[in-house]
C-alpha cells in the first residue's frame, strides 16, 4: 500500500509538470461548462453537450494518459528504477491507474453538474463514465507496454483514441457509423448515458462492454507477456 501511495503522489506531480497530459483531463470539462452555460438552442435535447463531451472524455483521457505514462517513464528508464526499488508491476499500475481514474471521475463530475445532472441521476452518469474509464485505461496500459518509447506510443495512441472518441459524435448525425459504433464500449457509454431517466441498462450494453473489457484484458496480458514493464 505504502508503494502505491508513493506511485499515485508521484503522478501528481508528474501531471502538475507535463502540460500535455493536464490538458487531456481539462479540455472536455471545460468545454463542456462551456457550452452548457453559452449555447442553448430551441429543442436542443436536454443534457445535449454534457452527453456528447463525457463519451468523447471517456475514449481519450485515459487512454491517452495512460498510455503516455508508461511510455514516457519506459523511455526515460524511470520504471526500470522503481521496479528495481522493490515496487512491484501490480503495485505501479494500481497506483497509476487509481490516480488516472480518480482525476477522469473528478471530471467527470465537472461535465454532469455543468449538465444539470443531479441525485441519482449525476451517480448514474458517474458510475457509467467510471466504468467506461476502465476499459479505456486498460487499452492505454496495453499500448504503453508494448511500445519502447512516447513516439512509438503517440503513433498507435492516436488513431485508436481518434475511433473511440469520436465514434459516439459521429453516430448521431450518420445512421449507418451508428450501427458499426455499437460494438465499441465509448458508443454504449453514450447510449447509456442518454439513456438516464428514461430506459436502463440493457442486457446488450452489459454484454458489449463487458466484450470490450475481456478484449483489453487479453491484449494488455499479450503486451505485458511481450514487452513487460521495463
């Protein structure tokens, strides 16, 4: 436990100085306060810009993160001395990927209440985006490891979040991306969070995340068995 709380305080430092990782977790909150507050357009469906935002946030935040993380403390050798240290695998990704998901909840947060999201159903909104953060975080694990360093990570980063991301916009103005994004679990995401107060999980959301999660898990035991962490 003492290793992990050194990891996650160590990542809040890091963030505090790397500009490039500290936008990813700022950039769909602000934006999303932002249209919230400035934009209201007669019919315009309620929640409109929070939904939009907080699919798009779960597909590139911590994917991005996640996967800049490991690449850069694998690249800087880093990782190789704090594995050295006593500080096992597990230890450091639990304390990576705790810190990840606990600043992506945090603005997660942000979006609902600039959304109007309130009681149950801002938990509801919350528990959906957290569990879409972890299939996310998991996928930039699976890049992270398998890359030698940030470039190589940046080069395969960028197109996966890019689908995962934008799939959700992209659905609801062309019927025929819709029914393609299904299979992806940022397009459930989106489903499920305009569905808050209206219809509940389906057995096919369940059944297409929980595809999605096995998938990077699978992956990111192939990239770990592979490339391990240093």
């Amino acid at each position: 436990m003492k290793n992990i709380i050194a990891i996650f305080q160590k990542q809040i430092k890091d963030t505090l100085k790397n500009k490039s990782v500290l936008i990813e977790f700022l950039i769909f909150p602000i934006m999303s306060i932002i249209m919230e507050y400035s934009i209201h357009i007669e019919g315009m469906p309620e929640h409109f810009f929070a939904n939009m935002f907080a699919a798009m946030y779960v597909g590139m935040a911590p994917l991005v993160a996640m996967s800049a993380i490991i690449s850069e403390e694998k690249e800087k050798n880093t990782l190789r001395v704090l594995l050295m240290s006593n500080v096992k695998p597990a230890e450091y990704l639990i304390g990576v990927g705790c810190y990840i998901w606990i600043i992506c909840m945090m603005g997660s947060c942000a979006i609902g209440i600039s959304g109007g999201y309130k009681g149950k159903m801002l938990l509801s909104f919350l528990t959906i985006i957290g569990v879409g953060v972890l299939v996310s975080m998991l996928i930039g694990a699976a890049i992270g490891t398998s890359s030698k360093n940030q470039m190589a990570a940046t080069s395969l980063t960028v197109p996966v979040m890019v689908v995962f991301a934008f799939l959700p916009m992209l659905s609801t103005f062309n019927e025929s991306i819709e029914k393609v994004a299904k299979i992806a679990y940022s397009q459930q995401v989106s489903i499920l969070i305009n569905g808050i107060g209206k219809t509940g999980a389906s057995a096919e959301n369940a059944v297409i995340i929980s595809g999605n999660f096995l998938i990077a898990v699978v992956l990111f035991g192939y990239a770990y068995k592979k490339s391990g962490m240093a």
